[in-house]
C-alpha cells in the first residue's frame, strides 16, 4: 500500500518543526557548551594537539571503510522497513538516508529527522507522517541495541574493579539504562496501540487527525511482520557489530586498544548520549561519553576527546559532505526543471 503526501503546497515539516521547536534547540545548545566547557577546563591541550597529530591515517582509513558500510547496512534496514509505505530500491533509500544524517549533523537537537522525512515525501510523494512512523522504528531498534551494549559493558565493569572512578560511572550507566528502558517500553506500547487500536468516534469527529493516524500506522506496520522484524533485527545487529568495528579502529588511531567490554560500553553509552539533546553533530556530548567511559580503563581525558573529535570529523563530517552534496544536486534539478515548466 502506498500512502501520498497531502496538498502539494502544504507548508514544509522541516520549516515547521524548525520553528516549534525553539525552546528543544537552545535545551541542545546549552547542554553542549556546558558540558564543552566542563571538558576543557580539565584536559591538557598540548596532549590533545600532540594526540590528533600523531593519529594513524591507516586506521583512519579503516575505520571510514567500517563506516560507510555501516551506512549501508542501515539504509538496506530502513529499505525493508518502508516496504509497506512502498518499496524502493536501494539508491534513493541511501541517499535520502544520508540527507537525513547530514541534515541531523548541521541541526541541534536531532531535527534532521523530522527533515529527512519532509525530504523523501517531498522528492517521491510519500506521507511524510508515514516517513516518520519508520524513522521511528529506526530509533527504537537502535535504542534496544545500545542499552544492550551499555548493559553487558556496564555489568563486566562491575565484576572488574578498572580504576578509581569506575562505579561512580556505573551509577550514572544505571540511571541512564533505566530511563532509556522505560522510554523503549512506551514506544514498543505506541506501536502497539497505533496499530492495533481504531477507535470509530475518532472517524466521525476527528477526520483529519484519524488521516494522519492512518499515515502513522502504515509507517509501522513493518515491525508487525514476524518475518521481517526478524530481518530488521538481524540487519541492526549487523549494523551495530560494524559500528563497532568503525569504533575500535578509530580508538587504534590514537593508540588505544579497549577490551570489547570497555568497546561495547563505550557504544552503548555513545549511543545513549546520542540521544540527548544538544549542539550539531552531537558536539559535547559524544565526548563527554567518550572520556566518562575511557576513564574506567586509564585513558586520559586529552586522548579520550581526541577520538571522539575524530569520529565527529572523519564520520559525521564525510556524511555530512555525502548529503550536502545529494541534496544541492536534488535542488538545483528541481530548481531547473521548475524553470522551464516542468514538474
């Protein structure tokens, strides 16, 4: 089934969301520069500047190639679970799907979703409601697969006394862990109830609002498929082992070796920070993870922010470069085709 976006000159969601969400972007903003400042005031710089220029361009390299399949691995994903809004080949789910990260890594507080759904509706003609009923499905899986890597890194880390500090962090691991798990349960209850409930009133009194349900709905109708929730679920596991791979290479690049204990914490926590608002390309608070979790094994704050800077530079920054790229030659086309008539 196949769901249209409503009126072709309805206001952009992109444009809306931007405006509505003022107060969720300075929340962002302030989290960032408070927590940049907190770091900076306690690393030594000359050994971040002598850390980033020794980095290894060999395991830079590697780790770029980890990453980008990874991409890969996630568009396939996000592929099988428009299916039932409709089914796309790989090419166009990709590159809306680096749009989308490019946009998230140029917007505070994660806005670039919401962009990235207003960008396929308005460039193939789908709900944008639906679009978003999937990118929500994408965090929820993502959200499950880093409380389990916080989980298992955080229990091994108990049972093995590190360095001074290290409970301290398994407390604030904790509190995370279970915020994050009571947020999974109410959107795996959301799902449910988007799905499963239709309420007749809201037909007869509420027509447009039960339209955009429906739009939601279809959105979601992916993770009700047994068969392809198992395929969704094998493809986040790959994608979150090649995630790791991308990590540990570029933790090499600057001469740490994390057991895979430490390496899925850091994950875990990565991505539980990832979920917080805050600054463009989730500057401060990745390295905020990153030092709170490299101090359980010894590693200085320097080095610790060092890497994450790296991962923000060579992997959010080439993304970030992919998707400019696409989404300027989308609008030039658009621009070109408008000029002469044509739609």
């Amino acid at each position: 089934m196949t769901l249209h976006s409503s009126r072709p000159n309805a206001p952009r969601l992109s444009a809306r969301a931007l405006r509505h969400n003022g107060v969720r972007v300075a929340v962002g903003l302030t989290i960032s520069a408070v927590l940049l400042w907190l770091m900076l005031r306690s690393i030594d710089s000359e050994e971040l500047t002598r850390t980033l220029g020794a980095a290894s361009p060999q395991w830079i390299c590697l780790a770029l190639v980890f990453y980008w399949l990874e991409l890969a691995v996630r568009a396939q994903r996000w592929r099988t679970i428009l299916r039932p809004v409709r089914d796309f080949p790989f090419s166009p789910v990709a590159s809306t799907l680096l749009v989308g990260y490019s946009a998230n890594n140029v917007f505070p507080a994660r806005l670039g979703e919401l962009f990235r759904a207003d960008f396929i509706g308005r460039r193939y003609g789908i709900s944008r409601l639906s679009a978003i009923g999937t990118i929500f499905i994408e965090r929820l899986l993502d959200m499950v697969s880093v409380i389990a890597c916080a989980a298992v890194g955080m229990l091994w880390t108990m049972s093995h006394t590190l360095v001074a500090g290290a409970s301290a962090v398994n407390r604030m691991l904790v509190g995370g862990l279970v915020v994050s798990g009571l947020l999974v349960g109410l959107g795996a209850a959301f799902i449910y109830t988007m799905t499963t409930y239709s309420p007749h009133w809201l037909d007869r009194r509420f027509p447009r609002i039960r339209a955009g349900i429906d739009s939601v709905k279809v959105g979601l109708l992916s993770i009700r498929q047994p068969r392809r929730f198992a395929v969704l679920a094998g493809l986040s596991v790959l994608a979150w082992l090649v995630n790791a791979s991308a990590t540990w290479a570029i933790l090499n690049a600057v001469g740490i070796s994390p057991q895979p204990a430490i390496l899925m914490l850091l994950i875990g926590m990565s991505g539980l920070a990832a979920a917080i608002p805050s600054a463009p390309a989730n500057l401060g608070t990745l390295q905020f993870a990153f030092i709170t979790v490299l101090a359980t094994a010894g590693y200085s704050a320097a080095v610790s922010f060092a890497a994450a800077s790296l991962v923000q530079v060579f992997f959010l920054g080439s993304v970030t470069l992919a998707g400019a790229v696409i989404y300027g030659s989308w609008s030039l086309r658009t621009a070109k085709r408008s000029a002469h008539g044509t739609k």
